[in-house]
C-alpha cells in the first residue's frame, strides 16, 4: 500500500513565532548602496490603502503599456533628525561601538525617549571622533511624531540608518555635516525606484492551531475535537518538536516585504492625497508622503522602515501614474 503524504502546514522560515521584542522594527543588514555616501533608510507612518490607475510599466506582464488598476498604500513620511553619529568595528563577538558624536543642538522632544547629554561635543571630541578608525558608519536619527496629527503617540523613536560609501573619511565627513540637520524622504528615494519595506504586523493575541497554521480539521467522527491536530508526533524521540504546529501568539511579528515601487513622492500640498473624510483610523495626512504599489505589513498609524533594496538589480522606471482615487472610504 502507498504511504500516505502530505506537506507540512504553516512554514518554518519564520521561526519561532512570538512576538516582536520592540514595535519599532530592527534592520540588522544593509545594502552595498552606492559608493557615494547616501542615506540607505527612512522611516514613515502607514496611513491606509487605496486604488489607482497607471500604465503598467512591468516589461513581462501580460498588461504591459496598458492602463492598470492597482492597489496603493500611503506612508506619510515626516522629516527625521539626525542625532548622532557611530562608527563601529569588527570583532569575534561582532560589530562593537567604537565611537560616537552627538549633535550641538538636541530636540527637545527628545527628552520623552531618552536622557540627553549634559553638555554638547567640545572641539576636542570632535577631533578626536575625526581619527576613530572602524569598518561601518551609521547615522542615529528619530521620528518628529509631534508633526502628524494622525498618530496618538507623541514620543519621538529612536533608529539607526546606514550610510552607504566605499571610503570611511567620506562618510565620516558627509554624516558629521548632517549632526542637527533634517532628512526629507526625497534624500533617501525617488519616484520609481525600489525600496523594501520593514515592520511589524498586526497582532491577534493567542490563536488556536487551525488558524495559526490552516491545518485541517478532524473528520466528524472525532469524539473530542474537530479544530485541533490529529498527533504531537512519535513517541521517540520522546519529546514535541518545534515542527508541530500548535497554538499559540500569531502576529505582531517583524516582517520584511522586499521590491516594492514607489509611485509617487507627494510634496506639492496641491496634490490631493487625502480622501473626503480623511482615511478610515488615521484621518488626515498633512506631511510629505508616499505612494507605495501594492500592500505592506502592519495596521494603520505602524511605524514603517523603509530601506534601500537588498535584492533588486534592476534600474528607475518611469512611472505613468493616470488617476489616484480620493473617494470617501466612510462609504459617504
């Protein structure tokens, strides 16, 4: 008789599934970037969705050079503060802090998150941090919460971005000219490049194993339970593996969706974005945003990370970007 066989339900890429250790998400790995120095991330609150009309510009779809309908998401994307600035060296037990400059003037609002220094850099320190020697730079920044009016939380979050560039003393420079300064989204992308997009999904608490994993139920004739699984594996070894899929935490996971195109950088504040009646548990948008293909993780007001692309080759496409819907979502 043949052996019966299934695939296994519910994948082990992401493992084990608990929940994200901070809402804001961590980016351990950046891009070569190109060998100017140029900002390799930015950071945004995810509005909502909506739907727009364009020529689709993928070379190898069936649609392509046609007029497409296509689901967009908007991220208002307020300037960042550059804080401070790291360098880092290599070690056995990895990359260690080998030296690091804050800026003069501080943002008070900064105070909400962390305990400022009780004093600016003196010639000295900024002299010394000129010979520090290391193999990676990172630019330390935060959000301005205080300018979205769609977000409760008025505490500024705290980041590191990576700085991309072949020579340590140009970085070096090129990111100590930043200490104080603000980064517009339009220093990090254009319109019709590629970003991947970093965050932390929507939590739904403690679920079953049905729909934690979409394992089947039991048939009718099971005299205890229908949405359970039908064995916890063998007897040896004698002990329930990690592979088993049982109940347990199901979102509120970091997620990374890579390749998604940006369609539009909306600045011109004659550019309507906002919809009659604002956007469904958000509300209004009043701050530079963009205008993402596609969907991304996370529920409305997320902080979302965007960065450079890891796994995109390609080139800018031009995007013909026909009609963006500002229809009411309250169903007015």
């Amino acid at each position: 008789m043949a052996r019966r066989h299934k695939p296994r339900r519910g994948s082990l890429g992401y493992w084990p599934r608990k929940r994200a250790p901070h809402i804001v998400p961590r980016i351990s790995t950046w891009p070569a970037g190109p060998a100017k120095p140029h900002l390799e991330g930015f950071a945004g609150y995810k509005v909502g969705m909506t739907h727009a009309i364009m020529v689709d510009y993928r070379k190898r779809s069936t649609t392509a050079g046609q007029e497409v309908t296509i689901p967009v998401t908007v991220i208002e994307t307020p300037p960042l503060k550059v804080a401070a600035v790291r360098i880092y060296r290599k070690t056995p037990i990895g990359k260690v802090v080998s030296g690091e400059l804050w800026a003069k003037e501080l943002d008070p609002h900064l105070e909400r998150r962390l305990t400022l220094p009780n004093e600016p850099p003196s010639e000295e320190k900024i002299k010394a941090f000129d010979k520090v020697q290391g193999e990676d730079l990172r630019l330390v920044v935060h959000t301005q919460p205080h300018l979205v009016t769609g977000v409760p939380s008025k505490d500024p979050d705290v980041f590191e971005v990576g700085v991309s560039g072949e020579k340590l003393d140009e970085r070096r420079k090129w990111a100590v000219d930043l200490l104080g300064q603000e980064l517009k989204i339009g220093d990090f992308a254009r319109e019709g490049e590629m970003v991947d997009v970093v965050a932390v999904t929507r939590g739904k608490g403690f679920q079953g194993h049905t729909k934690r994993f979409h394992v089947k139920l039991q048939p009718h004739k099971n005299s205890k339970h229908r949405r359970m699984i039908g064995t916890l594996g063998p007897h040896n070894p004698s002990y329930v593996t990690y592979r088993i899929p049982q109940a347990g935490q199901m979102g509120y996971h970091r997620r990374t969706e890579y390749n998604k195109r940006i369609l539009k950088i909306v600045d011109d504040p004659n550019y309507r974005v906002n919809p009659a009646g604002g956007f469904l548990h958000y509300g209004l948008v009043r701050n530079t945003s963009v205008l993402l293909h596609g969907t991304i993780p996370g529920p409305s007001k997320r902080l979302i990370r965007l960065r450079l692309p890891i796994r995109f080759h390609g080139g800018l496409e031009k995007v013909d970007l026909r009609y963006f819907s500002t229809e009411s979502k309250r169903g007015a």
